[in-house]
C-alpha cells in the first residue's frame, strides 16, 4: 500500500468565496486558428466578431459589465456584438473596438491580419505575414517582404522595404517615409518622404516625392509626378509614365478581347438565323427552337457586351479627368530616365536642373515632349518618339472619339 | 408574382426564366407536361399570376392544358408559346381560351412585350 500523498492544500471553498466564471466565451481566437490545417502565418490569436454575433454566455449576470458596442440579448443570457470588431474583456468588462490595434509587430504571435474596418499595426508588419483592412490601415514602423492591403488609405510612418517581394495596396492614398524594392498600386496618391528606389509603382492619382529622389523605378501615375530628383547616374532604368491610368489599360487588355470575341460570334449567329426568320414556314419544329435560343444567346452576349462598353466608358472618362500629363522636379533629372505620356515616348538626353516641368504639347501640330525650367527662357522640346499602347490603341477602337492621347 | 413554365424542352423553360427574370420578383414553378402541369396548379398554395404554355408536349399538350385549366378557371392570363405558327392552330388556341400566342422562334424582347401586354391587359380588366 503506497502511503497517503498530499496532492492538493487549501481551505474548504464556501458558498460565498468560490471561484466562479461571470462569462462562457463562445467566440474563440480567429477562424484560421481553429483549423488545424491552418498554418503558422495564418493562425492569430485574436477573437474577432461580426455584428449580431453572440459573443459570451453570461453565468452570473451582476457580476458582468457591458463596454462600448455590445448588449444582452432579448432573454439576457448572451452578450451580443453590436458592431463588426474585436472582442476585449478587462476584468468584469467586455466590449468590441471597431479598430484592430496591434500592439507590437505582425508576426507569428499575430499570424495574418484579415479585418473588415480599421487596422494599426503600432510595429512593422514582417517578411512573408499579410495584414488586409477594409478601412484604412496604419503601420507604426515598417511593411517588409510583406503584403499590405487596404480598401481606404495606406499610411506607413517608416519604410516599405519590400526585397522584392512586397506588395502594398491602397483603395485611396498610400504614404510612406521611404519606399523600395517593392510593388505599389493605390487608386488615388502615393506619397513618399524620403525616396522611392526600385519599385514598381502605379497610382490613379499624383506620385508625390516632393524633396526626394525616385530612383530606379517604373512609375505609372494618372495624375502626374512631383518629385525632387528623377533618376541616377548608374544603369539602372527610371521610366515615370504620367497621365496614363494603369487601371483603365488593365481593364481594357481584360475585357476587349471578349468583347471582340463576342461581337463576332453575335454577327455570326445573326447571319445564320437572319435568313431563317424570313423564311419561317420551310422551317420543322426543332429548326425553330434553335433559332429562338440562338436569338437569345445573341442578346444575352449583346447585353453583356453594352454593359462591359458602359464600364469602359465610366472608367476611361474617370481617368480622363483626373489625368495630368506633367512631371514637376524641384532639383534634377539625370540622363536616360524614359519619360512617357499618352502615345509619346522621349528619354533625357543629358542631366537638366531643376526646378522643371515636363509635359506633353503640339507644336506646329506635331506632338512633342516639352521642358520648361528657370534655366530656358521658353519650353524647348525632346526628341520625341510616338509610343503605341496595345491596350489603349483598343480601347479606342471600342469607345471612338472617347480616348484622346496627345499623339492622337 | 408566380409563374408557371409549362414546356418539354428544358432550355426553352431557361430562356423563358432569363426573360421573366426582366420583370423583377418573380416565383418560378415548372412543368414538363400538361399533366405535370395540372397537378402543379392542383397542389399550389396560391393560384398562379401567369401560365406560358407549350403546345407540342407528351402526355398532355398544350391545347388540351389550355381546355383544362379553363374548365375551372377562368382568369389567369395563359400565353401560347410554340413552334405552331398557322392560322388555324392559332385560332384554335384562342377559342380554347389563351390570352396571348407567340410563335417561335422569338426574340427575348418580343416575349417579354408579349408577357407585359398580357399582363397589363388583365390588370386593366
């Protein structure tokens, strides 16, 4: 017989003084984690509710205090989530905050981020992790190889360091202190403090590096480019294309050629059932439903293709607007950066000081590349080449008369 | 509002949902048959707002459906919708009681005119 073995000392626990639970959580951390095929980068430990959601059972209703943007439901046994957002409980309290705050960095103790509203992030978001807002997200310190979504605004207080691997996208502005060897879209500004180096940057509004260089990089901006220095001196190649809107031309490369496709399948069905709707009698029963669901095949395809023409024409006259054709450089350019505007190409045959505009302009009704800085008394022309875009040239065959290019 | 597809051939019954679809909130019910047919008038919880009818079907055609129905109801707009293109089929259709005839091949548009008159018509009565 083993002798008797204390496992366990304390005082009798009484009715009054036992330990009890005011709360059963019935949202546990993020869907991610609960699935154990789940890997590292997309477990997070954080309880995420969705508005209506119950979010608790509550034990011991006097022993519960309700926070901001939750309430008991109707029989008072749940406490339920009045808004979309995360599920904090301090003490006796519990609440949901609409903004996802996460204190340190996205890593593995946070896994990837998928939030519908707000995000800050108060450290940097690291190598491999992806963090995706449907409101504006805020990065405290860096977005490394990473990947960065968010349906409003971007703003980054340190750098995007992307080695080539990371992606940042922003519905509306996108800002960082300094930003390289990374893959940029924003719908309208990209606005950089510092620098720009190696990136691939397209934004549907002005690609701002007011006193900073943009070095290196392939530039697509709708709304033009302001920066402090454009190009370096090595070998690297800066092509800043402005007034172009890199949405529209990926929109139209998508769509036309279904369109294409479509309009001559529907003049094919129509010259095959033309002549058997003159022709009706000599046709059986089977001929006849044919033909019916060829006439419907055609509208179905007609009606798809006016509202995929309609899509294009928003777009391409949204651009329109927005679009300014001009590079602005407060200190210098530097030889063998590309300049591009709509249907012109030209490349800086030698280093120009600032403070200089460079735009597209007829001259004598022949479009050119023109500078204007302090140093000429008048704009002076590039050597101006036409540049043909494949995408652009086909969105204007479809929308006649819609699409203007300097060169046209 | 409740419709009633009545036609052999599944895609004719698809084509006619895409154009009914126009029309906003519309319930769509089946048959393959007239006597699938009646038996969905039968058994609906509430009576049918529209019944477009095939006349080339087994068991039952269009025809004899259309005799049917109008043996007990006489209100529901009912619309022919067939290959039968003469003259004598198509006066025979009415007399049996259609509201309206269309005659394939079709356009998706002038169904959805044929649907809409028949249906203002009966609001107007």
């Amino acid at each position: 017989m083993p002798e008797n073995q204390i496992v366990l000392q304390g005082p009798v626990p009484d009715a009054v003084s036992a330990a009890f639970l005011p709360l059963e959580m019935l949202i546990g951390a993020g869907g991610a984690a609960a699935s154990p095929a789940a890997n590292h980068y997309q477990r997070h430990p954080l309880s995420i509710a969705q508005t209506g959601q119950a979010i608790a059972r509550v034990l011991v209703p006097e022993a519960i205090e309700l926070g901001p943007n939750v309430q008991l439901s109707a029989d008072g046994r749940e406490v339920v989530a009045t808004v979309c957002g995360q599920v904090r409980m301090s003490g006796k309290r519990i609440w949901v905050e609409e903004v996802l705050e996460i204190a340190g960095d996205v890593d593995f103790s946070t896994g990837c981020i998928e939030y519908k509203q707000d995000i800050i992030v108060r450290g940097s978001v690291l190598d491999l992790f992806k963090v995706t807002g449907g409101g504006t997200v805020r990065v405290g310190r860096a977005v490394e190889a990473a990947e960065v979504r968010a349906a409003l605004d971007l703003l980054v207080a340190g750098a995007i360091a992307g080695k080539e691997k990371g992606r940042c996208f922003a519905g509306r502005n996108l800002k960082a202190k300094h930003i390289s060897n990374a893959t940029l879209e924003a719908g309208n500004d990209v606005i950089a403090k510092t620098e720009i180096t190696h990136s691939r940057i397209i934004c549907g509004g002005r690609l701002r590096v007011d006193h900073g260089a943009l070095v290196a990089s392939h530039v697509t901006a709708n709304a033009g480019v302001c920066c402090g220095v454009l190009g370096c001196t090595s070998e690297s190649e800066t092509l800043v294309e402005a007034g172009m809107d890199e949405f529209l031309r990926r929109l139209s490369l998508a769509s036309i050629p279904k369109l294409q496709a479509d309009l001559k399948q529907i003049e094919k069905i129509q010259q095959t059932v033309k002549p058997l709707m003159y022709n009706q009698k000599s046709l059986n029963p089977a001929q006849k439903e044919k033909a019916t669901e060829l006439l419907c095949l055609a509208s179905d395809m007609e009606e798809g293709n006016r509202q995929a023409i309609e899509l294009l024409q928003r777009r391409s006259d949204e651009a329109a607007a927005r679009s300014k054709p001009e590079i602005v450089v407060g200190h210098s350019v530097c030889a063998g950066v590309t300049v591009r505007f709509p249907g012109l190409e030209a490349t800086i045959p030698s280093p120009m000081k600032g403070p200089l505009r460079i735009f597209p302009r007829r001259v004598l009704a022949e479009p050119r590349i023109m500078v204007s800085s302090d140093d000429h008394r008048k704009p002076f022309a590039l050597q101006t080449r036409r540049w043909s875009d494949e995408a652009m040239d086909a969105l204007s065959r479809v929308l006649p008369g819609r699409v203007s290019t300097v060169a046209s | 509002m409740r419709v009633l597809l009545v036609d052999d051939s599944g895609t004719m019954r698809n084509i006619q949902k895409r154009v009914l679809a126009a029309l906003g909130q519309v319930e769509i019910a089946e048959a393959g048959d007239g006597v699938e047919a009646l038996s969905q008038i039968a058994s609906s919880p509430q009576p049918f707002n529209l019944i477009l009818i095939d006349w080339n079907m087994p068991n039952m055609d269009g025809h004899a459906l259309v005799l049917r129905i109008r043996e007990k109801d006489k209100v529901t707009p009912l619309i022919m919708v067939t290959t039968e293109a003469e003259k004598s089929r198509i006066i025979a259709a009415i007399k049996a009681g259609v509201n309206n005839y269309v005659v394939k091949p079709f356009t998706p548009q002038s169904l959805l005119e044929r649907v809409q008159q028949t249906l203002e018509k009966k609001l107007a009565a």
